[in-house]
C-alpha cells in the first residue's frame, strides 16, 4: 500500500513511533511539504529528511497561505525548490481555495501564486499536486492551458469534473473521506480505477472520529473502494499503487 498524499510533518510529539508503524505497513508515502501559515518547509524538509527513502517529498504553497499575497515568502519557498529539485517527486500542494478566500483580492493572490508555482513546475519538469476548493473547475481549466501533469487530491468537486480530469490524463485523490463524504464516493463509484490515487490526507480526514488519522488508514480507502467496485482487495491495491508510482516515478 502507498499513501499518495499526507503531512507527516504535523506529528512532531510521536513522528518516529508512526513513521516507524507505517514502515511496517505500507510501501511508501507521499509527504507533501507545504508552506502554510507557521509550517515552512524547510523545517519540515529537515524533520523528514532521515526517513526519505520511504517518504517520498513534495514541495509547494499552499493557496490557504497564497491568498497572503505574500511574494517574499514565495521568492524563499521558490528558492527551498530550486534547491531541492532532484529530491523531490512534484511540486505541491498548490491551487485554488475559494472556501477560506475571503474576498476577490485575495482570490487573485491565489491565482497569481498557482500560476508562479506551475510555471516552475514545468520548469524543472515535474508534476503537481493540486488543492482545490469550491474552485476546481477553474484550477482544472489552469491546469490545461498551462500543460501541466496534475494530482488532484482529496478531489471534492463534480463526478462530471471527475471524469473530465481523468480523460485529460491527470489524476484523483480519493481519501478516507470515502467513508463518510457522499461526493468523494460518488467520485469512486463513477471514476475508473485507472484514474485513481488513494490517499489518507493525514493528519486530516480521519475515518474514526475523534482520532488523528494516520498514513496506515488508506486500506480504509482501498476497502470501500473494492467494496463499491466490486473488486478484490489486492487488485485495488496493485492498480492504485501502479498509478502511484507511474505519477511520481517512484522507486519503491
């Protein structure tokens, strides 16, 4: 199993007790290292670094920090991934959340940063990682008329956008909200598994209430997933990890 997308980073207090239980459990997880208001990523580059290898790093900027406007802080993160660009795996988390953006300036301070970190994405030839809320038709649309690689993640917006993403070639997080979000089922229900990453956005989204999720909880997803496809559990996991590896070029 392969979490595609989680914060590992956020565990400071006990990070090595579930780094150390997930590296029993799963093949590899995808850290994305996001700039977001205190979290920068050059302190969580520094506290993951011993575990690479098994965690897999992206870096980017998150819109939740973009609406900020902020373009000395994007200067300083644009230079942590210049730096690191031969240890990384994409550019992300980026995008658009118009849920938090409390008006139009802000807005298009989102815009203008996913446009710079796109930019740089196909710059230095790598995929994205796309955060996008209550605005992911307009990131899509970014998205193509850039001729970026897209990860959609934690996908929440229409089956027929869903379907669209997947014909273009990008791909879609599923996360272990399938447990108890109806769109993101209905997304794994109408999406063809091919399309398909799993992901447990950790230490978010959790499927047992009151408890932090953790990286180990994306066999929720591909649980609900086999159960909604009427598949087998390990052909599941065989065809969502592939698209992992193949999206990131992992070497697991």
């Amino acid at each position: 199993m392969i979490d595609a997308h989680a914060h590992l980073e956020f565990y400071k207090k006990n990070l090595s007790e579930i780094i150390e239980k997930c590296m029993i459990e799963l093949k590899a997880v995808v850290d994305s290292i996001t700039e977001y208001r205190k979290i920068h990523v050059w302190k969580s580059w520094e506290l993951l670094r011993p575990y690479f290898g098994f965690i897999f790093p992206t870096l980017g900027y998150h819109p939740n920090e973009a609406r900020r406007g902020n373009w000395e802080k994007v200067e300083r993160v644009e230079n942590f991934i210049w730096e690191h660009m031969e240890e990384i795996v994409a550019v992300g988390e980026i995008g658009l959340d118009y849920h938090y953006a409390e008006n139009e300036r802000q807005r298009e301070n989102q815009r203008e940063i996913f446009r710079h970190f796109l930019e740089l994405a196909l710059q230095i030839d790598l995929p994205v990682v796309i955060h996008a809320r209550e605005a992911e038709k307009e990131a899509f649309e970014l998205v193509q008329r850039m001729g970026a690689r897209a990860y959609f993640h934690s996908f929440s917006g229409s089956v027929e956008l869903a379907r669209e993403i997947g014909e273009n070639g990008h791909r879609i997080g599923i996360n272990t909200g399938i447990v108890f979000i109806p769109e993101m089922r209905a997304t794994a229900e109408a999406l063809e598994i091919e399309n398909m990453l799993v992901e447990t956005d950790a230490p978010y989204m959790s499927p047992v209430k009151g408890q932090r999720n953790t990286p180990c909880n994306v066999k929720v997803v591909l649980e609900e997933i086999a159960r909604i496809k009427g598949m087998e559990f390990r052909y599941v996991e065989e065809i969502t990890e592939r698209n992992t590896t193949e999206f990131f070029t992992l070497r697991v």
